[in-house]
C-alpha cells in the first residue's frame, strides 16, 4: 500500500499559516524537548539524535504518515497539529484507536511485526519529525540514555492501552466524554496550552468512534454539559468553565462503579 509523500504537522488556530522554518527547530531548541525523546540526554547526545531527524514540509488534514500494512521504517513525533490512528473493524468501517497531540510519538506498536498495523492520518495542517528507526536502535545503543528513554515511551503507550480500557468498561457516556475531555485538557497544560480554551481537530463522529457512543450521543452529551455549565462550545470551540466539576465526574465513575459491582 503506499503512503503519500510526507510533509509536517502543526496544531495552530484556524487561519493561522505555519511557517517552514519554525518547523525546522532544532531538538535543543524545541518547546517539546521535556516531552518528547530528548528528556534526560545530554546535550552533545541532543545534538546526535537531531542529526539522524527528518523534519519535512508541512501535512494537511487527510494525509497519511502511514497506512496499514506499510513496513516499518519509522516512528513519528508530533511536532504541532494533530493526528488519528485508526484500523479496519471486523465490520468494515473505521475503528479511531487514538489521537495524538505535539510531543507524541507514533508508530511504537509497529515494531514487533516489522509492519504497521493501523492507519495514522493527519487531522490539520500540522508537522513531524521523522526518526528512521534503524538508525535510532544503532544510536540507542551508545547512548544508555535514550533507551531508557525509549522504554518509558513504550510504558506509556501500555498505559494508554489501558486507560482506554478502563474507560470503554464505564457504563456512563456523560463518563466517558468527561474523562476525554479531562485527558485533553491535561495534555495540553503539559504543551504550556490552554487547559480550559481549545480546539478539538477531530469530528464528533470521530470522538465517538472513540469512545464507543454515537454521534447522536456525543452532540447531545455536549449540548447538556453546555446547559449545566460545565462548558461553552461552538462548533470545535471548547471552552471548559467549570474544571473542577468535570474533574469530579472522572473520579467519581470508578467509586460509584466499584459501588455498583458489590452492591
């Protein structure tokens, strides 16, 4: 199957153009350095691993950085914008496995089998850096490191296959759509963003995919937390107003689960 050309990813507002040489930050000089592979390296070793980084020109909303059953050659980090894995479901339709942020790396799950086995596609225009993995592994191993680095990265990506997990056992859609949002809002504090005023790249179809509703589900679910005061949204405008009440809402579903279970 082949894939497009690549080019770069970027989360900016809409409007906004990116501009090639912002995409070309250097590792040192990246505001994702505490996020991404660098954390923790030295610097002479920062300079090492920029030098084996392919940043190329910017992606737009539709491309793909892989699809399903390319080969492995690479992993990805989200430099700005926005990007969905997805798979085929036994049904035949599109299964979104997860959504990915500045900072995040794509492409872990392909390297058991040598071959991707999901799709990731580009939901705005945005950018990425490049890591052919060949030479990461060779650079890993001088570097001790980068792959300690390497094997925190791949714990969280377990960790993320588990919070989904648990998230898709919750029995309540309102859970379900609060924990997402939480999950985003976190994430985007991490990037020095707005935790309470954000953009969602993705569709309310895709959102729901997601979490298992549907897209009925997921557009009434935002017009009750608008009437409840927990958000204003318009169209993919979120503006969270009540934090503290959303963040109760995720830490009360487990208890009253667990309740729920022995009662």
């Amino acid at each position: 199957m082949n894939t497009p050309a690549l080019t770069t990813l970027t989360a900016v507002p809409e409007g906004k153009v990116i501009s090639f040489e912002s995409i070309r930050v250097a590792c040192r000089n990246c505001t994702l350095m505490t996020l991404c592979l660098p954390l923790g390296l030295a610097p002479e070793d920062v300079e090492r691993l920029d030098s084996i980084v392919r940043r190329n020109r910017p992606l737009h909303r539709g491309d793909f950085l892989f699809q399903s059953g390319d080969r492995f050659r690479s992993l990805f980090v989200v430099k700005t914008g926005s990007v969905k894995t997805f798979a085929q479901s036994p049904e035949g339709g599109e299964q979104v496995l997860g959504f990915h942020l500045p900072g995040e790396i794509i492409g872990l799950d392909a390297i058991d089998k040598d071959a991707h086995v999901c799709s990731a596609k580009v939901l705005e225009t945005s950018a990425v850096c490049e890591l052919p993995f060949g030479r990461l592994e060779e650079l890993s191993v001088t570097i001790p490191s980068l792959q300690h680095q390497m094997y925190r990265l791949l714990s969280k990506e377990i960790a993320h296959e588990t919070e989904m997990l648990l998230l898709l056992g919750k029995k309540s859609a309102e859970d379900r759509l609060a924990t997402f949002l939480l999950s985003l809002s976190q994430r985007f504090r991490k990037r020095g963003l707005s935790p309470t005023d954000f953009y969602l790249s993705m569709s309310r179809h895709e959102i729901g995919n997601y979490l298992g509703l549907a897209v009925e589900t997921v557009s009434r679910l935002f017009t009750r937390f608008h009437e409840e005061g927990l958000l204003k949204v318009d169209r993919k405008h979120i503006q969270l107003t009540n934090l503290d009440a959303i963040e109760a809402m995720v830490i009360r579903a487990p208890v009253e689960e667990f309740r729920r279970r022995i009662s």
